[in-house]
C-alpha cells in the first residue's frame, strides 16, 4: 500500500509536470502575441502605379534607389514583404499586394486577409496620377486620362474593402485603415482637396465606398484616416517636377509615420 507521503509527492510531481505541458503549449500563442505587438504585420493595398512599393521602401527603411532605376513601368507581379525595426524592438511586416489584377494578386489578397490576417491596411491611392502601365506584351508609352485613373481606383477598392469587410466580420483584425494619398507633389495646391476626396461622409464615390465600410465592419472597430504622403525626400532627386520641397515630403511621411505608430500602439 502507497504511504501517504509518497503518494502527495507524486500528486505533486503530477501537477507541475502538467503546469510544465500547459506553459510549453502556451508558449507559442504567446509569442506570436509579442510578435504581433511589436511587430504588426500591414498590408499595404492599391492599385499598380500608385507607388506602394516606393512607399513601403521609405517606411521600412530601404534603399528605394533599385526600384527607381527600373523606372516608371516596371511593377511587381508577386506579393513584396519588408520589415522595419528600431532600436527600441518595435516595428512592422509589411506585405506589398501586387496591384494587377491577376491570379498572384488575388493569392496575395487571400494571403492578408484570411490566411495570415493582418493587423492594419495602408491602402494607397493618388489623386488619379497613379502611373500608367502597360498591358503585358505590348510596347509604346501607356496613356491614361486622370478620370479613367479614378474610375480604376474605385474599382480597386471595391476589392480590397470586400476582403476587409469579409475578415473583420469575422475576426477581431484588421483595427485600422489608413489611406494614404501619394503623389501629393504633383497636386501641392490641392491636397486638402485631395484628402477630402477620400475621406469618409465627404461625399465623394470615395467617401461612401468608405462609408459603407465603415457600415460593413462596424465604425467603431476599425479606425479610417487619410494622409497625404510623397515618395520624395531623404536626399533623392525627383524622378518628376514637384512643387513640394524634400524636407515637405519628409515631414509628410514623418506624420504617415506617427500615425501608425499611436495606431499600433508604439507610442
């Protein structure tokens, strides 16, 4: 017959062997909260010719001399992913949707939104000056009127908050938006008017694609701002005239900067 005393010190030796299991198996969850805290991971959305990809490189840190020289007509196919970090540990993922419409693009979607969701958008448009591009297999300068890039901008949208609104229906992700007006260099004289175009119950096309997000995942879940941003600064010479001064356009995506910082709680 047991002794009692072997018999609580096996009892003992039961209870922290599963106190051991249940912080091993949590283990992962948490760190996957730390990550998540310190490092949010952000989808950075619009249509091709915006400059997502310009602005991801700023964001994070990363010498966008590359995507320069390749000039103004060559875009991704595939989904970009870049990371900032700082000396304090904090940061993000960033995830660059290809913006053609093609298949990667919409694996690419399914990626941010359902597979691994994201924590916040940057969802980027400009004022109808997105760059042309040309179809695939075709040659000569593309050409578009400053309407029909609106028009594509909406349509793009119209993706891209169908998958936020599906995922947040669902899931406690994304918590903000924040659209990010480029190319303000080009339109220095109408920013505000920029800005307006694209905020929620302007009433704009823009604005009421907003609004009916905002109806949609529930206006008090997910957080909307819209900011102007240009790709210029840190000592790069314009690749267009631009009637903004490097130190404008710094200070510009400082502002996009803090923002998402208060967003992600990093400040």
């Amino acid at each position: 017959m047991q002794s009692p005393l072997r018999h609580g010190k096996a009892a003992i030796g039961t209870t922290i062997a599963g106190g051991a299991l249940a912080a091993l198996s949590q283990a992962p969850e948490r760190a996957t909260r730390l990550l998540r805290h310190r490092y949010p991971t952000v989808a950075v959305t619009g249509m091709t010719g915006v400059g997502k990809t310009r602005l991801a490189d700023r964001l994070s840190r990363r010498a966008s001399a590359q995507s320069a020289d390749q000039g103004p007509d060559v875009g991704s196919a595939v989904m970009e992913r870049r990371t900032r970090r700082n000396a304090r540990l904090r940061g993000y993922r960033f995830r660059v949707v290809p913006g053609e419409n093609a298949a990667t693009r919409l694996g690419a979607l399914d990626e941010v939104f359902h597979d691994e969701p994201v924590d916040g958008v940057l969802h980027v448009v400009a004022n109808g000056y997105a760059t042309p591009r040309r179809p695939a297999g075709t040659s000569g300068a593309a050409l578009a009127s400053r309407e029909d890039q609106l028009a594509a901008e909406l349509e793009d949208w119209a993706i891209t908050a169908h998958r936020i609104a599906s995922m947040a229906v669902r899931r406690d992700r994304p918590t903000w938006l924040v659209i990010a007006v480029t190319k303000a260099d080009l339109f220095a004289d109408d920013v505000d008017a920029a800005v307006d175009y694209y905020s929620p119950g302007s009433g704009s096309p823009f604005g009421d694609r907003l609004d009916e997000l905002r109806a949609l995942a529930g206006g008090a879940k997910l957080s909307i701002d819209v900011l102007p941003v240009c790709a210029q600064g840190a000592g790069r010479k314009p690749v267009e005239p631009t009637s903004l001064s490097d130190k404008a356009c710094t200070d510009l995506l400082g502002r996009l900067e803090l923002r998402m910082a208060q967003l992600s709680g990093h400040v």
